[in-house]
C-alpha cells in the first residue's frame, strides 16, 4: 500500500508560536467529550469554515475525524473522533496546495532560476496577501501567522541574538538573513515590474512570507508546497508521523501512527530536528530534544612543526563534507556531536572522525604520522579510525578533547548564567519567551557536552587504570563497529 507513497519532510523552516493563543478577538468554544476525562479541548470557531471551504475547493473529503482548535502551541489539529494508529486521517489533493506554479505566469517566467523555491513560493503569498478578499485563496491566507507571532531567530534583535551567541544557531542565522537578503535583491527589479502587486512590498514583508513558507511548506517530488490544513500539525519530536505524498494519486496525507482519544491533539514530527534547527526555522524549542547536539572545531596548532604535515594527510583521508538532517555541515575539521546515552556505553556520539583528528593531532614525530598513513591504507583507506599503539598517547589524543569540551561546557555554563531570570514583571512576553527559549536551546547543547565529556573521561580512567590493553580495545572497537553496520 505505501509502496507509491514518497516520504514528504518539513521543507527549510520558520514560524510563530504561543502568541496566537493570546489574541483578544479569537473565539474559543469549550469541548468536553464524554470518552474520556483527558479528552478535551479548544474549538477554533474562527476556523469552523475552513475545512468546508477547503473540501469545496477540492472537490472531496479532507478528513472526518480532526477539527481545528488552539493549543499552547498556537492552531493545532485535534481528533474528533477516535482515531486507531493506521487511520489516514487526512488527505489534501494536490489541487488545493499552493506550490510555486501558482505564481502568475507573467511572474513566473521573470523570476526564471535567479531564486529559489522558498522565494518564489513567498512571492505567491505575497500577491494573494495583496489581493485581500478577491483571493481565491483568501480563508487560508487569512489565517497565517502575522509578523508579531513569528519567533524565528532571523527576526530576534542583536541583543537578543547575543543570547545564543554560543550555539551553531547563531551563524545559522546570520546565513539564513543573508540569503533572504540576497534573494530579495534578486526579486526586486520584478517587484518593481508589477506596482499593483508589490508597490509598498518591503523587505520586511518578504521575510515574513519567506519564512512563513520556510516553517509550513514541504519539500517533496512535487517541489515545494503549502498543504492547507496539513500545516495545522504541530510537532512532537517523538512521534513517528510524517507528511507522506502520493505521486500517482497527487494527494498528500497522513497516517495516524498510533491511537488518538477525542479531543486529544494530533501531533506529527516534522524531521529528527535539534532545537537549533527548530528554532532558526519554526521558531520554537522543545523543553528536552532528543535530536539536540552541538558542532565542535578542532584546530591544529600554526606552531606545530607538523602542521602542514598532518593538515595534507587529514585533507587526503578526510570524507567530504556533508549536510546532516539539520542542514548544518560537518567538514573536516568540524564535527557534531550527539548525546552519549551512556559514558560506558558503546560511544556512538562521539564521532569516530572526530577521536581521529585528536590522534593525528597529538603525533609527534613524521614517522608516526607515516605509520598511521600506511594503517589506512592497509584498513578501509580511513585515517586513525584504531586506537593508536602507544596507550599513552591515545589516552593523550583523547585528553586534547576532553580539554576542548571542558572549555565549551564552561563557556556553555556562562552563557546560560548571563541570561538571567527568565521572567520578570517589566519583561515582554516577547522577551520572556526568547530567553526561554535560549534557555531550552543552551542547556540542550551543554547536555550533550557533559554526556561527551563523561564518555571521554571514562575511557581515559579505563585505559589508565584498567590492565585494558590497546589490542583489547581495538577488538572492543571492531566489536562496535559491526554492531553498527
Ligand atoms: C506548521 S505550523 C503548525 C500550526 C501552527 N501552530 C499555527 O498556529 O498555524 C508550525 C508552527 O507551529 C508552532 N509549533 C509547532 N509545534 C510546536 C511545538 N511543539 N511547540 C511550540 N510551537 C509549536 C510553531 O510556531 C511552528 O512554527
């Protein structure tokens, strides 16, 4: 049955949050299910026409069993009625999901490759923004998030931003406005064509659309694309949900992956994403996130009389650079780490790129460095992949990381303590939830510091202490690694 069925993820991201739920003129109806005690929850009746009007546009059922309603997470979709893991539970054709195609063809073929699909795609709500009511579109457009209650880091102030100056996040975000920049640059001469439609365009206004397709749109076969009601899902980063798309059908839809009550919300996961991610694009954080982890640089020293030495064989056996689920790179000399589930536990977390790197660097004679050339040749054609020979030094390579993690969770431990309350009677919520918010992005990253730094230490204790021998723990790694193919 899911043979045909292609798996949709999340496309780059962005978005608001907590706020809608604050805003005066909403009307809330109280549901109380008699199934179950848990089993309430917040009608939206500003919603109340929207599946209709969807169901109408696309000619079919979108779904029998969810209605819309507001959570703490802002518009949500919630079971009305119960749903068994395995239920599709909605199906939105591709008729009524607003891709770059929907652009005017007089735009369209201006734009031609110079952007890309997040622009293009933002540049149709735009227009359709513009149009107010004449929209064919208008009841969803209407119902997108405003500027004021997307909490994406590229709209947080420079103060706010030094928040979470220690994290990945912050460059990420320093990337993310730069392409927004770069992208409304290259729209601006066809912003300038068509003066009905974007005369008091700002820049301000593009990175609103930009990013409100950033955290609602999916990247599939298709391309890109707004699936309306779909993107009233909010994310769990446990559940096992996803968006899935059916070439042959041209349909989107989901599927329930376990039981749901009445009443209770629906939650889909929108990508294994860290809380860096989550925040750059959707503009939120997870009190604990499982997928959280942080990128650690290592150096070799200018004064080194090996540098060049050890920089040609690491480039020579390095593996190329790669973009995770994060969208964040890992190069040769940058690596991310993972939480360690357990310090005596098989290491997964501590990448084996990285321990390689440590030992190239603590090698102190060219004929060290020859021997472990000579061992990637003779293994897989991977560099100092084994523990090296000499215990000592390997207890050093591994001591030269547990000294840079140490500075990283202390400097982790500053940021955190800088941030202060994060709530005060003169604070914004604003403000309030941005600090939260870099508290849940900040103690995640230094989580999964502390989980490196008490695997590397234990396995220095074990290697001095222990009659381990580095044989035992070349068997013990090959153990490992077979494991893990
Ligand atoms: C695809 S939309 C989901 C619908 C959205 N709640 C709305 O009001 O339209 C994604 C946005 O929902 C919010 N969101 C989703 N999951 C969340 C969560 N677990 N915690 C907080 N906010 C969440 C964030 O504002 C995110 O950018």
């Amino acid at each position: 049955m899911q043979l045909g069925l292609q798996i949709a993820s999340l496309w780059w991201s962005q978005c608001p949050l907590l706020a809608t739920s604050r805003r005066l003129c909403i009307r809330l109806r109280f549901i109380t299910s008699s199934s179950s005690a848990k089993a309430t929850h917040w009608l939206d009746e500003e919603c109340d026409d929207f599946l209709p009007w969807l169901e109408q546009k696309a000619g079919v059922e979108i779904s029998s069993v969810l209605s819309i309603g507001k959570s703490a997470y802002g518009r949500s979709l919630f079971a009305s009625k119960a749903i068994q893991a395995g239920d599709c539970i909605l199906r939105v054709p591709y008729s009524v999901q607003i891709a770059p195609d929907n652009a005017l063809p007089e735009i369209n073929s201006l734009l031609g490759d110079k952007v890309g699909n997040v622009a293009k795609l933002a540049m149709v709500i735009l227009v359709e923004q513009k149009m107010g009511q004449a929209s064919e579109w208008a009841p969803y457009i209407s119902r997108l998030p405003q500027p004021g209650e997307m909490h994406s880091t590229i709209f947080w102030s420079e103060g706010e931003l030094e928040m979470i100056r220690q994290s990945l996040a912050y460059q990420e975000t320093l990337n993310q406005k730069a392409q927004i920049e770069k992208d409304f640059l290259a729209i601006r001469p066809v912003l300038h064509r068509f003066p009905n439609f974007f005369e008091d365009t700002t820049f301000k206004d593009f990175a609103h659309a930009y990013s409100v397709v950033g955290s609602r749109a999916w990247g599939s076969m298709k391309g890109l694309s707004m699936i309306p009601f779909a993107d009233f899902l909010n994310h769990d980063g446990v559940s096992e949900t996803d968006v899935l798309t059916d070439e042959d059908k041209k349909w989107s839809e989901v599927i329930a992956d376990r039981n749901y009550a009445p009443g209770e919300q629906v939650l889909i996961r929108y990508g294994k994403f860290s809380n860096a991610t989550l925040l750059l694009d959707f503009g939120f954080t997870l009190p604990y996130n499982i997928y959280d982890q942080v990128q650690l640089q290592l150096k070799i020293p200018q004064h080194d009389l090996l540098c060049s030495m050890k920089l040609e064989l690491l480039h020579r056996h390095c593996t190329p650079t790669v973009k995770d689920v994060n969208g964040f790179n890992s190069s040769w000399d940058s690596f991310t780490i993972k939480e360690v589930r357990s310090a005596r536990g098989k290491g997964r977390g501590i990448p084996q790129s990285l321990r390689a790197f440590a030992r190239v660097l603590c090698c102190t004679s060219p004929e060290e460095l020859i021997d472990l050339a000579m061992e990637a040749e003779q293994n897989d054609g991977r560099l100092a992949r084994c523990p090296l020979k000499n215990k000592s030094r390997e207890i050093q390579a591994h001591h030269i990381l547990l000294s840079r993690v140490t500075q990283l969770i202390e400097e982790y431990n500053a940021s955190i303590k800088s941030l202060g309350p994060v709530n005060s009677p003169s604070m914004s919520e604003k403000l309030a939830l941005r600090r939260q918010m870099s508290r849940d992005l900040l103690t995640g990253e230094l989580r999964v510091l502390k989980s490196a730094y008490a695997w590397l230490k234990n396995y220095c204790v074990n290697l001095t202490t222990t009659n381990c021998t580095i044989s035992d723990e070349i068997g013990r790694l090959r153990t490992i690694q077979g494991n893990e193919a």
